[in-house]
C-alpha cells in the first residue's frame, strides 16, 4: 500500500511516494521528471521516512535539480515581445539593433543586440545585466540585513549567484558562503529579503529546527507570508 507525504526540506516541501516492502532499508529513488519514491520496511513508520529524507535533503535537492533542468531546454525564446519578471513587474523585451545594451524603460526591458534576430546574442546580453543586477540587489538587502545577525557572532559570508531550479539560496558556514539563485531576481524586493535572511539566519543555525525560524521571525514577523509568494515564482525565467 502506497501514500503521498510531503516534508519540509529547507523552506522547500517536497511530496514523494511512501510505500512499505519487503526490503530490509529505506531506499530512495528519484524518477525521470522529479517523481520522488520511497520504500522503507514494514516496520517502519512513515515519520522514519521523512526523517530518512530530510537528513538526505542536500542529495535530494540536487536530483530534482538534475532532473528538472530540462524544463529550462523547453523556455519560450529571449524574443521581442518576451514577458519577463523583474523584482515582481513583468516587462516586456523590447528588441533592438545597436551596440550591446540593456536598460528598463516603464514597463520595457530594453535589449539593443548587433543582431536581433540572433536569440544568442540577446540572452548573451541579457544575462550580463542579470547578473549585475542580481549583485547589486541581494548584496544590498545583505548589507542591510546583516548587522544584527554580526552581533551575534556571525561572520560577514561571500554571495556567489547560480541558476537552480530546486532551491532558491543555500549556505556554506563552513565556507563562508552564500549561493542565491539568479531566479530570485524576479521576485518582489520583500520577497527577496526573506530568502537573504533565511540563508544569513543559517550562518547561526544550521538546521531548520524552531530555533531557527524563531531567529527569522525575531527580524521578521510575516516571514510566512513572503515564503508563501515564492509559489507564484515556479514559472519565473532568467537569462
């Protein structure tokens, strides 16, 4: 007999497929297109499951990445007329022959491209100012969030940026690092606060036990409410 249950894996849940067997440990198997199946002994119970997978989290989310990653083959081309998400406001691409640029105008994001039709050359150009821009925003929400955690004894981390498909941040403490994904981008300002908070918050807890949420909500109250606006992001693009 089979159920569905769903576990809380760094802020991300996750639904997989618990099924009782005649085997002797808990296996886990990712399937083509990120179908999560387990099996576990009957003697069992379904919480050892979702232990099993949270201690596994790393692993699991770096196979849903894998196996997701073909989602990003199938995008709608970096065309004139794209509808793109920045910082929450969907633009639309406009296009233009010219000197490689890239600016905002109202509710344009302007891309000039020796060719235009040359959908290379646009996301070329695109994803020299994506990254600009991710830098200059979550460094600044960074900056801006870090002093009190500074306070309590956290070191100032190194943002690095990477397009990811099942997470959007992680942290290194013990590299002192922080990976956001250049997804995030598309998200509203508060929204993004959130996601830098919750990864500084790790530089302090390295779990996401109730300590730890408790030192998101101590900086921020509604942080379940932002986490919740992450959801209408599955279907964000980036360059």
């Amino acid at each position: 007999m089979s159920e569905t249950r769903t576990v809380d894996l760094g802020g991300r849940a996750v639904t997989y497929t618990l099924t009782r067997k005649a085997v002797k440990r808990i296996n886990l198997r990712v399937k083509p297109g990120g179908e999560i199946a387990v099996s576990i002994p009957r003697r069992l119970s379904a919480a050892a499951a979702d232990q099993f997978l949270m201690a596994k989290a790393d692993w699991l989310l770096r196979a849903l990445e894998r196996q997701t990653h073909i989602l990003e083959q199938v995008s709608s081309p970096w065309r004139d007329g794209k509808t793109v998400l920045l910082l929450g406001r969907p633009l639309r691409l406009a296009v233009e022959a010219g000197s490689p640029a890239v600016w905002t105008e109202g509710n344009r994001l302007h891309v000039a491209v020796p060719d235009p039709e040359d959908e290379a050359q646009v996301r070329r150009a695109l994803a020299k100012a994506w990254d600009n821009w991710c830098r200059d925003t979550f460094s600044e929400s960074m900056e801006r969030q870090l002093p009190p955690l500074l306070a309590l004894g956290a070191e100032k981390p190194v943002l690095t940026l990477r397009t990811m498909t099942s997470r959007w941040g992680s942290c290194s403490w013990v590299r002192g690092r922080i990976t956001l994904n250049r997804l995030l981008l598309a998200a509203p300002p508060e929204v993004v606060d959130y996601v830098v908070l919750h990864e500084l918050c790790h530089l302090l807890r390295h779990d996401h036990s109730p300590a730890f949420y408790a030192l998101v909500e101590r900086w921020m109250p509604d942080w379940r409410r932002r986490r919740a606006a992450l959801k209408t992001l599955r279907g964000a693009e980036c360059p």
